[in-house]
C-alpha cells in the first residue's frame, strides 16, 4: 500500500505515516519497505498471500 493509501484507510495524515514506516524501518535496521517485508518473510511473520482487508487473527 502507498502512504497515501494507508493514510486514508486509518484517517490520518500522509506525514504521519511516513514518520511511522520510518520508525519501524529504522528499528528493523533496513531502509526500504522491500527489505522489511523480507525481513518479515524470513521470520515467518507473513504468509506471502499479499495483503487483506481484515486483520490477522490471533493464534
């Protein structure tokens, strides 16, 4: 998803998600989306499906 659209889906604003994405791609020690996302993968975190409209369930 873009900044933009995560912004209106969560009805705040642009900057705010990219102070944010910043944030978690700093503490992951990566520098683009792409590389966190592999991060993730690596981790197990995602399934690779893409992404959904309804959140995760808990296990």
């Amino acid at each position: 998803m873009s900044n933009t659209q995560i912004a209106r889906r969560l009805h705040i604003e642009e900057s705010t998600v990219k102070t944010h994405v910043q944030s978690v791609l700093t503490k992951l020690g990566v520098r683009t989306r792409v590389q966190a996302a592999l991060l993730a993968s690596h981790a197990g975190l995602v399934n690779g499906s893409g992404p959904t409209d309804t959140p995760p369930t808990a296990s």
